[in-house]
C-alpha cells in the first residue's frame, strides 16, 4: 500500500508539472497530437503580402484569361425559362421537345459531347456497348429501347445533369446547350435505330442492295 501511495503522489506530481494547475495560463502552444490541417500557411482575403511587388495578396487576373466553362450569353437571357434549364413545362411535368432550333451546328455539338460523355459507357450509337463494359461497367442501358424512346426531352436533361441510379450527374461537363445538344443527337441514334427502308429516298435504295 505504500508503494500505491508513493506512485500516486509521484505521478500526481509528474502529471501536474507536465499540464500545469487546472485554469493557469501558459504561453507555450497547447501540445497538438493531430493538428490535421488547422495551421497552414496561407493568405487571408483582402489581407497584405510581402510576397508580391503590388503588397496585395488577391491576385488580378492575367489579361486575356477566358473562363474555362465559357458562358452562352442565351443561357442568361433565359434565367426564367424553366423548359431550358429544367426541363420542365409550365405544370411542372417533364418538357417534350427542344427549348432551342436543332439546326446542325447543335446536331455536330451534340455529336462531338456525346462522344467524350457518354460514348464510353452507352456506346458510339447508344447501344449499351460502350467500351467501359469490357472493364466491368455494368447495367448501361441501350437508347434503342421503347422506354427510352418515348423519355421526354425534359427527363432526358434531368437524367444528364442530375444523374440516375448508377449513373453519375453530367452538369458540371456539359453546359445547358451542351446537354440538350446531346438529346438532340441521340434522338438522331434512336431515330436511325428505327429506320426502315421507306426512309431512303426511292433512287438510293438500289446502293443499300434493296
Ligand atoms: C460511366 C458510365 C456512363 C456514362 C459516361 C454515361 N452514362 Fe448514362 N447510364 C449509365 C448507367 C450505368 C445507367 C443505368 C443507371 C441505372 O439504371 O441505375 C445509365 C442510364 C442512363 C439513362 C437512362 C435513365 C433511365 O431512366 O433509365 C439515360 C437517359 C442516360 N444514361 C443518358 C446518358 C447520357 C446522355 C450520357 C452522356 C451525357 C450518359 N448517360 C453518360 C452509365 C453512364
């Protein structure tokens, strides 16, 4: 029992030498066992720098930067239209159709994004077959299916920005014109998919062999 004794009032005497009285001030940094990322050496906003010649810490942009997600000045004439950038008609329900005229500039716009975002996974003609699936990407829908044909407009550009199930959200890749570039191209895949041979003018039936 003694021995306890002389180990507890030994090591009460260790402890409060090490941590000091219980409300005492100490100007030596708290000992920091994880201090993760609490102090690093940075520059506060609007505070001053010995670092640059000029003293300030916000640093201007070079001349002649353009920002990286360039901005359609039709998408901010159209902050109110709730067809372009959601998707939905007025009740609120899916929008059918293009808020935009497809011409073929947008055709060839949708072409060139498709093929960088989505080509991989659903394949260059929407069939599912994309590459992604030899390396284990499962369960990518075909376009070519009556569902996804029938799919308005509008829940196409929700799926695309917004993701679905196991697939990831598209907008921060494609802009508002970008995305519904994309849909108007792949209703182009879907409608070849569902071509016939009324579709060939009659005079150039004779090169397919019909
Ligand atoms: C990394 C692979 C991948 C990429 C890239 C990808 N998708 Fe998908 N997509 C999927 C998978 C997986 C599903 C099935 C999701 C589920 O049902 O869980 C899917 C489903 C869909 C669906 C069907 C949603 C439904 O209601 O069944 C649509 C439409 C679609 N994708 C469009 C696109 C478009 C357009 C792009 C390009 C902007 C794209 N996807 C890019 C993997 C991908």
């Amino acid at each position: 029992m003694r021995i306890f004794f002389a180990i507890f009032a030994f090591s009460v005497v260790v402890l409060v030498s090490i941590l000091g009285f219980r409300g005492s001030l100490s100007e030596r940094p708290p000992i920091e066992i994880f201090p993760d990322m609490e102090r690093q050496s940075k520059y506060k906003a609007q505070s001053e720098s010995r670092f640059f010649a000029d003293g300030r810490t916000d640093r201007p942009v070079p001349p002649g930067v353009v920002h990286r997600q360039y901005d359609d000045p039709a998408s901010s004439e159209r902050l109110d239209d709730d067809h372009y950038n959601r998707g939905r008609d007025s009740n609120g329900d899916y929008a059918e159709g293009f808020p935009m005229v497809v011409s073929r500039a947008v055709m060839e716009r949708g072409q060139d994004r498709y093929r960088i975002f989505c080509g991989s996974c659903h394949g260059g003609v929407g069939d599912g077959q994309g590459i992604t699936g030899e390396y284990g990407m499962v369960g990518v829908p075909d376009f070519n299916t009556e569902r996804l044909q029938d799919m308005p407009e509008g829940e196409w550009f929700e799926v695309i920005s917004q993701g679905r199930g196991l697939m990831g959200a598209y907008k921060d890749k494609l802009n508002v014109d970008d995305r519904w570039a994309v849909i108007a191209y792949v209703r182009a895949l879907q409608r070849a998919r569902l071509g016939t041979e009324e579709d060939v003018p009659e005079d150039m039936r004779g090169e397919l062999g019909l």
